[in-house]
C-alpha cells in the first residue's frame, strides 16, 4: 500500500509540476516578448 501512495503522490508531483512548467514558460516568452518590444 506504501508503494501505491508513492506512485499516486510522485503522479500528483509531476502533474503539478507540469502545470507551473506551462505557467513559468507562458510568463517567460511574455517576458521574452515584451523586451524585443522595447
């Protein structure tokens, strides 16, 4: 049962990190974008 919690928190882990991954990356081209403007 220890490995099935494993597993269930280490996928929650990696989803919740691919969410910010998309976030950061969104905020990061916005940044990328916004000093080519200037």
């Amino acid at each position: 049962e220890n490995m099935r919690e494993a597993a269930v928190r280490m996928t929650l882990e990696e989803e919740r990190r691919k969410k910010t991954d998309s976030e950061e990356t969104r905020e990061r081209s916005i940044i990328i974008i916004g000093s080519k403007e200037v």
